[in-house]
C-alpha cells in the first residue's frame, strides 16, 4: 500500500491505515527509536507513543514539505529524546525552589539558538554524502559509533577518526559555535 492511501485511511481515522503504516514503517520506527532508547521496555513504550501520536496528528502530516517517512522518522526521534530527557529527570529527585530563575531561554537566547541551528544546517548540508549521512547518525539518531562502524561496514577507528575531522571542519566553518 501506498503512503498516500495509509494517510487518506489514518486521516479517515480507519484502523487498516494505523495496521498498514506500522506493517510498511514499523522497522524504521523501531530503528529510529531504538538508536535513542536502550532499555526495550522503554522502546516499546515509546512506539506506542509515537503511534499514538501518528494517530491523532496525522493532520499536521505535510507532503509538500517532506515524505511520510521523514515525518515519521522525525515523530519518532522527538518522542524517543523526550522519553529519554524524562527518564533523566525522574532519576533526579531535586526539589524545585521559587528562588531558581526560569530555566526556559528568553527571546534572546531563542533567537541566536535558531541562528545556529540555520548556520549548523548550512554547513551540513555543504558536507559530502557520507560525513553528512555521519552527523545525521552520530547527532539526529543519536547512534553509537559501534553500531555506526556495524552498519556502514567501517572499522570503529575509521567511524571516530572520520566524525573527528567532521566536528573540527563544521567548528572551523561555524567559527567555534558548534561543539558537536
């Protein structure tokens, strides 16, 4: 089935559209998650999540602005970064005093993170093929430089020379911002 016809069936809110779309991106989504998450309890929970995220926002899904399996991958890192970042906190038992400031960014600081983030996406996009396809491992998924060098048929020294010389071209480029 096409993906069209899974996001008319999801979008209908059809059960076979949700059945059909974990049949064709379920092992994609189980890639991406797992590349964040390591405990398998927190991988399935965290699937269950991103299928239920698919299943009430599939409205927001645009296809001028991408495939259905960037959106998905895209869902799918959020949720496993978010279950991640959560899981840090609950292991933390900090009690929270009024007299902290307010850990949010101000405009600011949101500003001149989303200057860096478009100058990052730049210079990425200026890199060959493979060092691009590294960072997007090594810093989207979030992938381990064993399974990195396991699946791109590299030696584990080759993979941390190669991201070696990838971080001090983007710091050069990017004049020191980007501490990758």
């Amino acid at each position: 089935m096409e993906d069209r016809e899974i996001v008319d069936l999801l979008t209908r809110g059809e059960q076979r559209g949700l059945d059909e779309l974990l049949l064709r991106h379920g092992p994609m989504l189980r890639y991406v998650v797992g590349g964040v998450l390591s405990d398998p309890r927190e991988r399935e929970e965290c699937l269950s999540d991103v299928t239920l995220a698919v299943w009430r926002r599939i409205g927001t899904f645009d296809p001028e602005k991408g495939t259905l399996a960037a959106w998905l991958t895209v869902v799918a890192r959020n949720r496993a970064r978010n279950r991640l970042r959560d899981a840090g906190r609950r292991g933390r038992d900090e009690e929270l005093s009024p007299a902290l400031p307010d850990p949010a960014p101000g405009p600011e600081e949101e500003l001149l993170r989303r200057e860096r983030a478009q100058a990052i996406r730049r210079a990425v996009d200026q890199l060959g093929r493979t060092d691009r396809e590294l960072f997007h491992r090594k810093y989207f998924y979030l992938q381990s430089t064993d399974q990195m060098a396991a699946e791109l048929g590299l030696t584990r020294r080759g993979v941390e020379g190669r991201l070696r010389r990838l971080r001090l071209k983007l710091r050069k480029e990017l004049g020191g911002e980007w501490n990758g």
